[in-house]
C-alpha cells in the first residue's frame, strides 16, 4: 500500500506555473489520506478562480494515479484564508514582485457615495486629459465587480499580458496604461461573484504585481459605496487624493457627505468634487437645460469644506464614444480645466512632456 510519504513526495513534482513552486512547498495540499486504494486531499488554492487551477488538479491527479494499486483519486478544492494567502506568497517570494519597480508619483482615487453618477466616466476623461497634458497614466479598475474601464478604453476582446511573475498593464491607444479584472475574463460578460476579502485581495495585486513603471498618476476607478473594496484601496495604496464625483439630486448629495466622512475618517485628502450630468445643451437652440434640477453640488464642497473641480454636460456622443471604446476622442474641453486644477493640487513637475499642451 502506498504511504502519506510517497504521495507528498509525488506531489512535490507538481508545480504552480505561476511562480514555479511546488504545491507541497506552497502548502496546498492539505487533509492528505490513504486509505487502501483509495487517496484523497484538499487543494487549497489562493483562489479559486486561480488561471492554472484546472492545471494544477490534473497535475496532481495524475502524480498520484501513477502508482501501483491506486485506484481513486479524490481531490478538493478550498480557497486559502487571505491572511495566509499573503504570507505564502512571502515565503514564496511574490509578493511585490512588480511592486519593486514602479514608480508611481500620484495614486488618486475616484470615488461616489452611489453608482451610476459616472465615476467611471470621471475616471476615464481624467486619464485621456492628463494623457494629453503629456503624463505618463494608469487606470487600476477597481470595481472588480461591475468594471467599466476596458470598455471606454479598449477594442472588445483586449487580453492581458502574462509574464511568469507579473502583470503588464493593457496600453491604450494614446499610451494609458489600463488594469482591470475584465482583462482576464474571456468573455466580457462573464460575472465576477466573489465575496469581499478575494476582492481586496485583487485590488491589492493589482497595485503590488502589476507591473506600472514610471507613472506620473495612477487613477483608481472605485466600485460605488463605501464598501469593503473602496477601504481597501485607501488603506492599503499610497493615496495622493481622492476626486469625489457626485451629480445634482438631493440623494446623491447626501452619499457625498457620507462618503468625505469616511475618507476624511481614514486621513486622505479630498482633491475636490466633480458634478456629473448638470446639464444638458439642447443641439437646436443652444439652451442649457438643468435635467436633474438645479446644481447645489458647489455650496455643498464649500459646506464640506473642500475644493469644487467643475461640471460635466449630459452629452450623448461621450456616452457613444466611451461604449465604442474611444474615450480618448473626447473632446479636451470637456475635462481639461478639471484635470488642470487636479494637476496644480498634486503636482508632477517633472513630467518628461507635459508642457506640450499646457503651455
Ligand atoms: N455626462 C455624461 N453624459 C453622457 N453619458 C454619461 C455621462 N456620465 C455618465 N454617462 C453614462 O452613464 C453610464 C454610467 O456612468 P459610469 O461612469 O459607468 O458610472 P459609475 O462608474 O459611477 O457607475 C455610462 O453608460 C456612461 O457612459
Ligand atoms: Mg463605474
């Protein structure tokens, strides 16, 4: 019969292609029995949506089933608590792996109380408008559950680039560099269902093994809410700001305060607030039409004490060209000063290019 031994030395053989480790030095295998013909053990993955998972189990399965007189496999799959999660991949000499070169002068968050506001939007004519400005910029999306950002910046069906130990960011068409959960689906459409501490857990790689070089802003397209995600990533990246987006009904006012509470609470500035959809220019007559009602949004920043950045029209050719993945062709006017008074409260001075437009 064979023994707990041989088997743990067959699994030995079994590697995570990821980090080319073996999945006994990982401590993967866990809950290892023999039982006559019989074999059964737990694989404990960092997650279970791990891109090499299937590989790993077929792997494993057919170690063991090399030997004489097995007659069953049975392998389970659990996922690894983060915490432990996080000092397995010290052990294994991940973590921060790409950490290690970047430089990132600027990690500014977007952030709203509530969805649907446009924070995305914000997100996205941000980058394109310091872009243009001549920075180097990243967008780390966030919202791992709903993400947006591929969408408004890439052609459909935009994959990541793997490299045996990091990530490189999507480039977009002007430069961006663009990270975000999408890019590792094979459908768009495919959901994310996963619960809170995996979720950190990804918005944490996606600032640590992600490989962003220099940059002079790294936007961070927030998922709505003051929820688990949005505290991970003030907590655990080294903020500049925060650019709060809100637009002109009494409710979402009311998450603004709630969300400058907590960011207030947690010790990070709030760069200023963006108003989204205040308005809307008729194209027959020119008339400025206050669709939402009228805009409190700059006597609310006063109130609250923080910086107002500008307005955003209701404009359905922004909205055409973020769904065609061509958010850069947006005209500059729409963003520009925002992005502008953004520049002047956190500065990248020595930005290689940026006087190109700004001069
Ligand atoms: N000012 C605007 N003009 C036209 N469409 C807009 C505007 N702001 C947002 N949208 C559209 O509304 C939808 C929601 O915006 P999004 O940025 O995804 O919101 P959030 O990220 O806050 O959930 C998107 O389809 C977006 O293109
Ligand atoms: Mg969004």
């Amino acid at each position: 019969m064979a023994t707990e031994k041989q088997i743990r030395k067959l699994l030995s053989k079994v590697r995570d292609p990821e980090n080319n480790k073996n999945i006994i030095e990982l401590g993967m295998v866990r809950n290892l029995k023999v039982n006559a013909d019989t074999v059964s053990f737990t694989l404990a993955m960092s997650s279970l949506s791990h891109r090499f998972k299937d590989k790993i189990v077929c792997d494993a399965k057919s170690a063991v089933q090399s030997v004489d007189g097995i007659q069953a496999v049975e392998i389970f799959l659990a996922e690894m608590a983060p915490a432990e999660k996080a000092s397995r991949q010290k052990e294994a000499g991940l973590k921060g792996e790409a950490e290690r070169f970047n430089n990132v002068k600027h990690v500014i968050a977007i952030m709203s109380g509530k969805g649907g506001v446009g924070k995305s939007l914000v997100t996205g004519l941000l980058a394109g408008s310091l872009r243009r400005f001549g920075y180097r910029v990243g967008v780390l999306d966030a919202d791992i559950t709903g993400p947006s950002i591929p969408k408004m910046f890439l052609p459909e069906g935009a994959l990541l680039d793997f490299s045996p130990k990091v990530m490189l960011p999507v480039k977009t068409r002007t430069g961006i560099s663009v990270i975000s959960i999408n890019l590792f689906l094979e459908s768009e459409d495919q959901a994310v269902i996963w619960r809170g501490p995996l979720i950190s857990n990804t918005i944490r790689q996606f600032w640590s093994d992600v490989l962003w070089g220099d940059l002079d802003y790294l936007l961070v397209d927030l998922p709505p809410g003051t929820s688990d995600a949005s505290l991970t990533v003030l907590q655990s990246l080294p903020m500049s700001g925060v650019v709060l987006v809100t637009s002109p009904q009494s409710l979402a006012a009311m998450v603004v305060r709630k969300a400058a509470g907590m960011i207030r609470q947690v010790g990070i500035p709030i760069l200023g607030l963006v108003e989204n959809m205040s308005y809307f220019v008729c194209p027959d007559t020119g008339v400025h039409h206050r669709i939402f009602g009228p805009s409190d949004s700059e006597a609310m920043a006063r109130q609250l004490n923080m910086t107002f950045l500008g307005c955003l029209p209701i404009d359905p050719a922004v909205s055409a060209l973020c769904d065609r993945g061509e958010i850069e062709s947006c005209p500059g006017d729409l963003f520009d000063s925002v992005s502008q008074r953004i520049v002047k409260i956190a500065p990248a001075a020595d930005a290689p290019k940026m006087a190109r437009r700004a001069s």
